[in-house]
C-alpha cells in the first residue's frame, strides 16, 4: 500500500510504502511535551519504504533533549511531519500522520509510548530497528544525514 501526505502549505510532502495495514503498523503517541504540543501520532515499518520529497529551504530542523533526531518542521506553515535520523549512508524516518494527515491511519486508536528512560545508545538503536528506511529526492539534504551521527 502506498501513502502519501502533506504539510499544511504543501511544500512538504511524503510518502510510505508498506505491506502491511495501518491497523497492523499501529499508530504511536509519543508522550514527549515536543509531540504532545504537535498532537504528533507516528507510524513506521522496517520494511517499509520512505520518500520525502522537500527543499531544504523549507524545512527547519529542531534537535531537543538527547539530540539524536532532526524534527522536520515546515518554515512556512510551521508542521512537524517526520523524525529523521542518519547512521552511515543510510536514513531512517518516522512519519507525523496527523501532520502529514494520511487520514487512514488517523482512524486507529493511538497507544502511547514513553520513551524518556532510554539513555542515547538505547535511543538510536530502537530507532535503526523500528524507523522506515527513508530516501530524500533532494541529493542536498540526503547528503546532509550522511556519515557518522553527530
Ligand atoms: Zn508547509
């Protein structure tokens, strides 16, 4: 199944590739003060397939608390639509759905998620191990996420 969304103005959007259905994937609400101000819900699969599709003029990247994600925001209409984290030459994302609003998901009831006892380490490696692999069309900002985290 292919998903598609978008920022409020549009200039970012997004795609997801799956095979499995929202209800399968489940949707997550982060219980961060960060995700809970953006009444965030996330969605992602291994295997799955992401394609952001976005000027890096557009977008604001915002780091908070560990540090170890960029939140991409929209300059323009001010959405969160994806966490993205680089770890070599690979790229991995969880997708906003309310924000990007692929309403089919929208529908599940949200399980909430507490993650703030995990220490860096524990952080990223549940995010290699449950983000979508993610591809960015501008080579600019893929590049950007290349090499060691920082
Ligand atoms: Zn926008």
């Amino acid at each position: 199944m292919l998903h598609s969304g978008h920022c409020h103005c549009g200039r970012l959007t997004a795609s997801f590739e799956t095979q499995k259905t929202p209800r399968e994937l489940g949707v997550r609400a982060c219980q961060c003060e960060f995700c809970r101000r953006h009444g965030a819900v996330n969605v992602s699969d291994p295997a799955g397939k992401v394609v952001i599709n976005a000027a890096e003029a557009d977008i604001a990247r915002y780091r908070f608390a560990l540090r170890t994600a960029d939140f991409l925001i929209c300059k323009h209409c001010g959405v969160y639509i994806a966490a993205v984290i680089g770890e070599g030459d690979q790229i991995f994302s969880t997708l906003n759905v309310a924000g990007l609003r692929m309403n089919e998901f929208l529908e599940i009831e949200e399980q909430p998620m507490r993650y703030g006892a995990e220490d860096e380490n524990a952080r990223v490696d549940r995010r290699r191990l449950k983000w979508t692999p993610t591809r960015f069309i501008d080579a600019a900002l893929s590049a950007s996420f290349f090499g060691p985290h920082q």
